[in-house]
C-alpha cells in the first residue's frame, strides 16, 4: 500500500492538472434510497459511505429526481437496483404545459433540502474532502419533466420546449450556485441526452449546449466540474465545449475506451470501474478493473471510479476491492 503524503484535496488537484501524485485518486458512489428524502437522512448516509472508504471525492447523491420535485412531480421507491425512484407524475404532459413552468426559489422545497442536506454533509466531511453536487442538464431535467416527450416536442414543437428550458436553465443555474454557497467544491453534472441514440450533434448543440452553458459559464473559477455523458453513444467530442477539468462516462461499454478518452479530450477522466457488473463481479475482478485502468492512462489525470452510479447491492468488498487497488499503485 502506498503511502500518502498529499491530501485528498491535494490528490484531486495534482491529478486535474496532470501532475505527480503519491497514488492514484478513487472515487465510487451509490444511491441511498429511502434514505435520501430528508437532508439529515442524505447528509448521514453520504458521511457514513465516506467514512467507511475514505474517498478522495464525494460525489453528492441526492435522489435522481430531485430537480422535479418543486414542479409538481411525485415519486416512489420501487426497488431500482440503482436506487433510483420511480416518477409517479409528471409535470409536463403536454407541449402547452412548458409554459406553465415558473421561476423557483431553490432555497425552499426540496431544492432547499438537498442545499441542507449539502451543507451537513460539508460540515461532517471537514475542508480536506472535496465534494460535487450533483446536477443535471437542463435538457434531462425537461425528460425527467415530461416522461421523456421533450424529445419529440424539440422535433415538433420546438419554441414551446425553448419556453420551459429557459426556466428550466435559471434554476438549474441557481442551484448550482447556491450548491457552491452550500459548501460543494464543484459539480457533477449529468447530461442523460448528449446521446446519438437519442438525437442528432446539431440537435444537442441547439437544445442541450446552449443551455448547459448557461449552467456553467458564470461558476466561480475554482468550482471542480466533472462533466457526466450518459448513454451508450456518448457525444464525446463535445466535451471541448464545456468548462469541465474531468470527464466521466460509460468507459467499460461505450466507446471510447479510457485512454482514447483522456487523450481525445486533454482532460483528467474518470472511469475504470464498470457500474453494471461490479455488482456481481468477484473481488479480484473488480480489483483487476481498477489495475486495468491505471495501466491505460499510467495513473496520471485518473480518478478510478465507476461510469455511472453503481448498484445498491454491490458488495462492500468489490468497493474496497477498488479502493486497495487504486491504492496499491504508485502513477508511473
């Protein structure tokens, strides 16, 4: 086991930069379900994960659909083996019902009890950890909205969806300001849509880059964003688009592969571990994984972690299996 001599916050920052580190940085994280609908039941749960793994990021897990909330969406808990909750209601049923959304104060409702809930967590984790609120794009928030119609209203009904992501964008960008306030270092923020299985790069570009910007262009300058393309057909190359140190997506089934990765995009990527199968993997399996990815990049500008949120029911020593690998490893 290497020795460390840098801190987590050290550790995170030389590897954003390509510099030396004293071990490769690791980082895993799950949905708590159940235990992430009050901030005191979040905020514990986050702290329990890092206490027992000592992560050199927390990756904040509010529930996935948290930003809906406020707009009249309701949701349940119906066993997901990703933790994640089911929608029950949607706000948006229609291409009319984009103009009824309206501004939201994020420090009220359950905007205002992730922003707790973030800020318990930044007290219990101490100044040496750093911590990333998650975000979502304001293209996701409007699928999430809409039970996946924004899709088909971007294609025939586009000025009415252009209405709801302009609200949608100003709260995203308001809670992701206000995370910072909160005690977050930075954000994870997802696009579930930069995807060509869902739509075209001129389709993102107008819909989805356009308003991600909005999100992410007056962030403070220290802010750490590790940029998450979802799906199995990610829109790699426009990760030069966004103000992101680190890239994160399904590395271990969908191209391109971690290095390619980190070469294409000139940034510190995130990835190794595949979120499907650890869960079912041996230990040595996931222990290899972690191996694997640090021999594809030489452990400089990694951070070992999973593609995605891995399951509720991955086994405690698959993740610690991870961990000692990771930390086994002196970067070459």
């Amino acid at each position: 086991m290497a020795a460390d001599t840098m801190s987590h916050r050290e550790r995170i920052k030389a590897a954003i930069a390509g510099g030396e580190t004293d071990r490769v940085p690791v980082s895993l994280w799950r949905h708590f379900p159940e235990r992430d609908q009050t901030a005191s039941d979040l905020a514990n749960s986050t702290l329990e994960w890092q206490r027992r793994f000592d992560f050199d990021l927390v990756k904040f897990m509010p529930p996935g659909d948290y930003p809906t909330i406020d707009w009249g969406a309701a949701s349940e808990y119906r066993g997901s083996p990703g933790g994640t909750r089911t929608t029950t209601r949607y706000p948006v049923t229609s291409p009319d019902d984009w103009a009824t959304l309206r501004p939201l104060d994020v420090h009220a409702g359950f905007n205002g009890k992730v922003l707790d809930a973030v800020r318990q967590t930044r007290a219990g984790l101490g100044p040496d950890v750093p911590l990333l609120q998650t975000v979502f794009s304001p293209l996701t928030i409007a699928m999430k909205l809409s039970h996946g119609q924004a899709i088909e209203h971007l294609r025939a009904h586009p000025e009415a969806l252009r209405e709801g992501l302009e609200v949608i964008a100003g709260v995203t960008r308001d809670m992701a300001a206000a995370s910072l306030a909160a005690g977050a270092d930075g954000l994870f923020f997802a696009s579930q849509c930069a995807d060509f299985r869902l739509l075209d790069e001129t389709e993102y570009r107008e819909f989805g880059v356009t308003y991600d910007l909005r999100v992410l262009r007056d962030l403070s300058g220290d802010a750490i964003v590790m940029l998450h393309l979802h799906g199995e057909a990610p829109m790699f190359d426009l990760a030069a688009s966004y103000p992101a140190q680190i890239v994160n997506w399904h590395d271990r089934h969908a191209a391109p592969d971690l290095a390619t990765g980190q070469r294409e995009s000139g940034r510190c990527v995130a990835g190794g571990i595949n979120e499907r199968a650890i869960a079912t993997m041996t230990a040595g399996e996931a222990a290899a994984q972690a191996h694997d990815a640090i021999a594809q990049t030489g452990g400089r500008s990694l951070i070992v972690a999973p593609g995605c949120v891995i399951p509720v029911a991955t086994p405690e020593a698959n993740v610690r299996a991870v961990v000692d690998a990771a930390r086994a490893v002196l970067p070459s």
